[in-house]
C-alpha cells in the first residue's frame, strides 16, 4: 500500500476487485472501505538514484497503449501531480525535494523522496515481531517488517521499469485506520475456499493444501496478521500470515486473546461492539445470493489508545501535501470525509477487503454461478462470533 492522503491507500489495481467495488449493494458498503476512484502512477528516478512516485487523474478511455508513448505525448502529463507515501501505522520520515509543477499554469506540489529501495521509514511506535516460538525478538524496529517486505518488492518491480516510462494504475481506497491513533489490526483470511473460479488446477490445489492443513477448514478463518498495542511497553506486537497458517484451534482462540490485550488487561469493553458489528455483517451477507468472496480477508480495528496510553507515546504531526482540486477525483475533494462523533464505546471497526476473486451472478459475465450466500464465509464469522462470545463469558 501507498497512501494518497491521510484518509486515502493505493492499492495496485487489478479489474476484476476494482469492478467489484463499482458493483458492491449498497448494504455492504458499511462494511468494506469506500471506493475513490483510479490513479496512473509513475515511478521516476533521477540521477541522484532517488525515486519518486507521482500519481496522475486516470481516465479509462486514454488507457490505450499509452505506455510506448514519448512523455511529451502521454495527455495525463498535463494534468496535476500528486506524490505517493508509504502508508503506515504512523507518520514516516521523508526527505523532501523542491515541488515541481507540471506545467507553468498550476501550483507545485512536493514529492516524496526515498534512497534508493533502502526505505528510511520509521513510526512514533515501534514494532516487535514474534517469532515462531512465541518469543518477541530481541529487537525493537521502527516499521512493521511484513509490511516493508511487501512495500520493497513493489517498489523493486516499478523500480525495473522505470525506463519504460511505465504508468501503473492503483485502486484509491479508503484508509480505514485513519480514525484511529493507535491501530490495532487482526487481519483474517475468511471462508472454507481461497481459490477463485478462474483458478489454475496447480493454483487450487495449493489453496485447498492450505486451508486443509489450517484453521481455514475447521473455523471457516484463519489469521493472516495482526499488529496489537502494548500499553505496557508502547510497542506494536506482529504477526504474520505464515503464523496463521499453523495454528490449532486452540492457537487461533489464543491469538485472539491476543489481539484484546494491551499487554495490561483484556480489553473486556472491546467484545459487545465487536459482536454487534460480526452479527450485522452476517445478517447482511446471508441476505446476498450467488455472492462469492473467494480470498477475501476480514480487518477488525480498535483503538489502543485509551487514557494511559499517553504515558507512552506522543504522536507528532504528519507531514501534508498541497493540493490542486481542480484535477482530484471527485470522492477526494471534500478531503475524505469526517470524523465520527465521540461515543462512549470503544470505537471498533470490521472491514471486508480484498475482492480480486470475488464473484456473483452476472458479473462479468463470469461462467459459474453460485446459489445462495457464501456459506464458507458466514461459517467463519459464525466461528468468530461463538469463540469471542465464549471469551467474554469466561472473563466476566
């Protein structure tokens, strides 16, 4: 992921998820992140070895083969600017260079400037990864290293083209932890089947190995990540989705406690809201005939912060990039939307994402369809709603 602005990812676009998203019900929308729009981006080196990435306004109808084309010919060339950051759970250190416009009659706009593909990014918090045998290694790093990985191999890709002038289109999506200070995320693989339709035999034969030998096949979800604040040490504890893939029953309910604690107490305040919001997602989703979402995921987010948690971290303000409005997709001019209102309750959220193998009747044309909702899906919310009810009954 890269991020377009404080409320706003990229996420490299793939046609299948992006039209999706134009075709979701609307009873759904409460529950995946709100779709922007597209960006062509092109990353550009310059002597020095810096690189930088700059989205342009995309329109469909100039898709066309525009990547043979000589810069001076491309049309979105004439179209503002925009730099692309690193999206995190927190700010990033960015070294800058002077703004550039893109032509005389618009404003300039800084661009975001790394080393190379050595990222110097870091976070207010800092992250411990366990490893394999539940210890925490011995060092503290400053970025999520699943997440740099991912981050560096994108980049690395763009980086071998860049003499091709490439553009490449992402997904503008909504940044769904941006309403909170202290993410907490447990990132789940949902559903009894990953394979999507258009599946090689090869391909679905290793996602039916993975789900058989996890939590997949016997909950209907299993963990694909997590990142839990702890008041206790002001550090992210990681998970990775290899972590995920081996665990018991058993482990997936211990790393469930896992996520509702901060490393001082269960957060016991946490399960009414998170339950309410799985409960409402079920209801809708047995509601959608023929819909499949093969290899989708499942975000639950909570706060970590809470009135201790100042004791242990101060966030500084992020950095802002101007911006020319004229040439913004329209869902960004109004700056992304505002923040919901106080409330009492822990502020909790639970998001569907990843739809690039997702299917239902008519759409696109796609040749198998499905009969009633996704029963591998409401299985594993089903398991998820029964185990934290079960929680919270034993830690009343």
């Amino acid at each position: 992921m890269m991020r377009y602005d404080d409320h706003t990812v990229c996420k490299p676009l793939i046609t299948r998820e992006q039209r999706f998203y134009e075709s979701l019900p609307p009873e759904m929308k409460e529950f995946t992140p709100e779709y922007k729009g597209v960006v062509s981006v092109c990353f550009e080196g310059d002597s020095d070895g810096y690189i930088n990435l700059v989205a342009y306004p995309y329109v469909e109808n100039e898709a066309v083969e525009q990547d043979d084309m000589p810069e001076r010919d491309q049309p979105r060339r004439k179209h503002s600017r925009r730099s692309l950051h690193r999206s995190s759970s927190g700010t990033e250190h960015k070294e800058e260079k002077p703004g550039l416009a893109s032509d005389g009659s618009e404003s300039s706009i800084q661009e975001t400037r790394s080393p190379r593909v050595d990222l110097h990014i870091h976070s207010d918090v800092p992250f411990q990864m366990l490893d394999g045998n539940s210890g925490l290694s011995s060092e503290r790093i400053s970025y999520n290293p699943w997440s740099l990985r991912c981050h560096k191999q994108q980049l690395s890709r763009m980086r071998s083209e860049s003499k091709d002038r490439k553009l490449y289109k992402f997904l503008l999506l909504e940044n769904v932890v941006h309403h909170f200070m202290l993410p907490c995320v447990l990132d789940l693989k949902m559903g009894t089947r990953q394979h999507g339709d258009d599946a090689s035999e090869e391909k679905a034969a290793r996602q039916m190995k993975k789900c058989e030998q996890s939590t997949s096949a016997t909950l209907g979800v299993r963990v694909c990540g997590m990142q839990v604040y702890q008041l206790n040490t002001g550090h992210y504890l990681c998970r990775n989705k290899y972590y995920g893939r081996g665990l018991s029953i058993e482990g997936f309910r211990n790393a469930l406690y896992q996520y509702l604690h901060n490393g001082i107490e269960l957060r016991k305040d946490l399960f009414e809201p998170i339950l309410a919001k799985l409960r409402s997602l079920k209801a809708v989703l047995e509601r959608q005939a023929s819909y499949r979402f093969y290899s989708s995921s499942l975000l639950i987010i909570y706060d970590g912060k809470d009135s201790r948690a100042g004791m242990f971290v101060e966030r500084r303000p992020e950095m802002r990039l101007k911006r020319v409005e004229s040439s913004l997709p329209e869902s960004l001019q109004d700056g992304g939307g505002t923040e919901p209102g106080s409330s009492a309750q822990p502020k909790v959220d639970v998001r569907m994402i990843d739809f690039a193998h997702s299917t239902f009747k008519g759409f696109r044309d796609d040749p198998t369809v499905h009969d009633g909702p996704d029963v591998g899906y409401v299985f594993g919310l089903e398991s998820l709603i029964n185990i934290m009810e079960q929680m919270r009954e034993e830690n009343q």
